[in-house]
C-alpha cells in the first residue's frame, strides 16, 4: 500500500455509508414507481446491482481501515457527531433486504438478519453512551435519529421475514424515541446556536422518520387486513413527513457552498418522502398523488446525480479521505 493510499484509507469517513442509504432509497424509489405506478423506466434494477457493489466496496475499504488504522476507527466511534453514523452501516443491511427482497428473497433474508440484530446493537451502545457521557448540546444534531429512529425501517421488510411480533418491537422503539429526539433536537434547533455548517445537510433526516413510519404503518396494518389501508394514524405520518419537506424546501436560500460528505444526508429522506408519495398514491389511486410522486422521484433523482459528481469531484482532488 503507498503512503497517499494508507493515509486516504486512514481518513475514510464513515458517514460514507450514507452514499449507499441514498442511492438504495432512489433504486427502490423507481421500483416501486414502476410496480405500483404503472412505470416501465427500468432504472431500479441496474442501479441495484450498482449500489449492492458499491456497498461491498465501501465495507472493504471501512474493514482494512480498522485492520490497519483501529485507533482512527476508534477515534471516529468515540466521535459526539461521527458515531452517530456507524448505524448507517446496519441500515444499509436492510435497505438493500428491502431492494432485493422480490428479486432476491433468500439474499434479502439473509441480508435482514445481518442488519435487524446489528441495529439493535448499535441502539443499545448508543442509548447507553447518551445515558452515561455529559452530551454538550453544541454537538447534537439530527444525526442522533440515525441509531435509535432507524428501527423504524427494520418492519418494511421483515413483516415478510420474521414473525409480526418482531416488526412491532423494533417499530414501536423508533416510534417513541422519535418523538422523544424530535423534542430534544428542535430545541436545539430553535434556542442554540445554528448548526455548522457541515451538518446542516443533516436537517434532512428529519424528513426521514414519518416518511418511513407511515410505510411501516401500512404494511403492519396490512398484516391483519390483507391489503394496505390508509387510515388516520397512517395520515398524521405521511401529511407531517410532507410538511417537514416542505419547510426545508421553504428554507433553501442558492448560494455557492463547499462540499462535505454530510451533503449525502438530502439522499434518502427524498427517497424515503418519494417512497411514502408512491404507497399513497397506490392505496388512494389519486391523481395528485400521482404527480406528486412522479415530481419527487424526479426531484430526488437529480439530488442524487448531483451530490454523487460533487462527491466524485471532491474525491478526485483530494477532499473527502482527509483530517476533519
């Protein structure tokens, strides 16, 4: 290994694994659009196969960090801002279950069981660094909703996988400790000082978690009904994950800004608000919903392209392996 290859690999940035939560999110985002939207773009699969590389890539290159940097992997874990994104790795696990389960179903289950117990593992440490360590407030950010919220997705595809009862374990800590973090950040938001602004992509993940519970809520309603039903806790989810989009969309000001890797943050929650636009427009068959849907798939799609060549442009001089 030369030396500019082992000092990138030492500064190899876990939130990374973001890139994958992103590019899943928008796979899966235009194979729902074409299974339940009547599409035929064919783009989910390829881009499958892709990102499913990319993460095996990634996780190599993360693994031979901590064989040959453990103290800057140790040094990233102990992190108030970057340990929050180690469970990103666990999610992308069961994003790409989730991918994969039609095409793929042993794969996916396989891939579940991996992501599923590690999640769990990483909400454990993390509760118990919260509840152990003096947090400074300076250092929360909507990251936090990364360990513990991410439960939330765990029931999207293990109500095809494991027993029901799983499903509503994992739901039920995301959604209570949703609503518990959620009170905690906004008051971070609103009575402290602005995020940096490296982490103001992460307002973002904000989106993410009513987007996410709304599908969960329908596919765990559907076990006992048989087909999806929007009923009006399914409507508190999704109408508060669209008017949380909406403000960041409201708050949006052009301006020339420097790349960091946090940018991978406005990925998923556009695809998880993308995918929860899809699931209602398939379950209401209206028309706006309809639009909607197709407005935000194409929406999240450019964010994508664009915050995969600034990441490209950004790598290829030298900016995203480097010291914080």
């Amino acid at each position: 290994m030369t030396k500019c290859a082992e000092s990138r690999l030492r500064f190899l940035p876990i939130p990374l694994f973001g890139s994958v939560m992103g590019l899943v999110g928008l796979a899966v985002a235009w194979m729902r659009y074409d299974e339940f939207l009547g599409g035929d773009a064919g783009l989910g699969g390829p881009l499958r196969w892709a990102v499913t590389a990319w993460f095996a890539f990634l996780t190599l290159a993360y693994l031979a960090k901590a064989v040959f940097h453990f103290d800057a992997v140790l040094e990233e874990f102990r992190h108030p801002v970057r340990s929050n994104f180690f469970p990103a790795f666990s999610i992308c696990f069961l994003l790409l279950s989730i991918a994969w389960l039609n095409a793929a179903p042993a794969a996916a289950q396989v891939m579940w069981w991996v992501g599923a117990p590690m999640h769990l593992l990483f909400t454990l440490v993390s509760l118990s660094n919260w509840l152990d360590k003096k947090v400074k407030i300076q250092t929360l950010n909507p990251a936090w909703f990364i360990p513990v919220v991410g439960n939330i997705l765990i029931p999207v595809a293990g109500v095809k996988i494991a027993h029901p009862d799983i499903s509503w374990f994992f739901f039920s800590i995301g959604l209570i400790y949703w609503v518990a973090l959620f009170t905690i950040v906004l008051e971070r938001l609103v009575f402290h000082d602005p995020l940096p602004a490296k982490l103001k992509p992460t307002l973002f993940i904000l989106v993410a978690p009513p987007a996410v519970a709304f599908i969960a809520w329908v596919k765990l309603n559907a076990l006992e009904t048989g087909h999806p039903v929007l009923d009006n806790a399914g409507r508190l989810l999704y109408f508060f994950g669209m008017f949380t989009l909406l403000l960041l969309f409201f708050r949006i000001r052009p301006r020339k800004t420097t790349f960091f890797v946090s940018w991978w943050a406005y990925t998923f929650p556009m695809a998880a608000a993308t995918l929860s636009t899809i699931l209602m427009a398939h379950i209401t068959k209206l028309d706006f919903y309809h639009n909607l849907a197709i407005g935000l798939l194409i929406a999240t799609t450019v964010v994508n392209i664009i915050v995969l060549f600034a990441t490209l442009r950004a790598a290829i001089k030298g900016e995203v392996c480097v010291p914080e």
